[in-house]
C-alpha cells in the first residue's frame, strides 16, 4: 500500500519522529505500528485536514511548496502521536486521556481545526486557492431552470425601509 497522491507527509517522515518503534529507522511488516498502518494513518489524517481545509474554502489538495511542507508537518507529527499510542505510549496514553476515555481521533480533529484556524489567512497569503465555501454563501438564483430571469418576491420598500443618501 503506498500514501495516496492527495496526502501528506511519508512513513520516513513519520518514522523521524518516533525511530524508537521503527527497524534501523524505517517501518515494516515487522514493525509497530506496521507500515501499513502507518501509510493508512497518512492517507486518514490527510484526508481529515482536507476536509477542514476545503470546509474553510481553500482547493485541495495544496499545492504551493510552503503550504504543502506545512501539511506534511502536521500530518507527520499526528501520525507520529498515533504510533506512540500503538506502543502505548505518548501524549495519546497519558492518564488523563485514559481516565477521561478521550478518543485518539477526536484529538486529531481537534488539532487540525486549530491548525487550519491558525495557518488559512497564511495559506491564502501563500497562493493557496480559497473561495467561499458553499455553506457560506447567500443563496440566490438570478434565473429559473428554464433560463427566465427571477425576481424577488419581497421588495425592502414593503417592510418601510426607505433608505436616506447622507453624502448628498
């Protein structure tokens, strides 16, 4: 199984942060987590921050170079906190967590809204292509499905708004 075109970040990468759990530094058949699991949890994570990405209005998957090295980061440190988890171990088995029964997934979400929150003005400073997402946007139609212009059906004269030009 290889990381899918749409992902973020590599085993190496991930294996950079946690060599402790790898053999002679890579991951495999042999290895927990195994690298499969590791490319799977690539494939899953990214797919998460594409989706909060696109949810914020930007095209994915990202391109510019910056903003792409800046998804791999994230996405490659997630994955590092679920390979320590793998090994029972991490800021994912802390006594807290367990106590409190918090899902590993549920903090992965959580620190991809935070770090798409944090970076979007910046991604979109980077050229990364953002537009409103359609959960934002005013809904109109302009013409009817046969091509017939539309109107409104209420005029704001109706409700007595009448509205005064002050600069004249």
């Amino acid at each position: 199984m290889a990381v899918s075109s749409r992902s973020y970040g590599t085993a190496a990468g991930v294996a950079a942060y946690v060599g402790v759990y790898t053999a002679s530094g890579s991951f495999s058949t042999a290895t927990k987590p195994t690298l499969a699991n590791v490319e799977a949890w690539i494939d899953q994570v990214s797919a998460l921050l594409n989706t909060a990405l696109a949810q914020r209005g930007f095209t994915v998957p990202l391109t510019q170079a910056d903003a792409v090295l800046g998804a791999k980061s994230i996405v490659e440190q997630l994955v590092s906190d679920l390979a320590q988890a793998a090994n029972s171990s991490g800021r994912f088995f802390s006594e807290r967590n367990l106590e409190r029964g918090v899902s590993n997934w549920n903090i992965v979400r959580n620190d991809i809204s935070a770090w798409v929150e944090e970076y979007a003005s910046g991604l979109e400073e980077l050229g990364e292509q953002r537009g409103a997402p359609e959960a934002t946007d005013i809904g109109f139609r302009g013409s009817d499905a046969g091509g017939n212009a539309t109107h409104p059906i209420f005029q704001r004269k109706q409700f007595g708004n009448d509205f005064t030009n002050w600069d004249s």
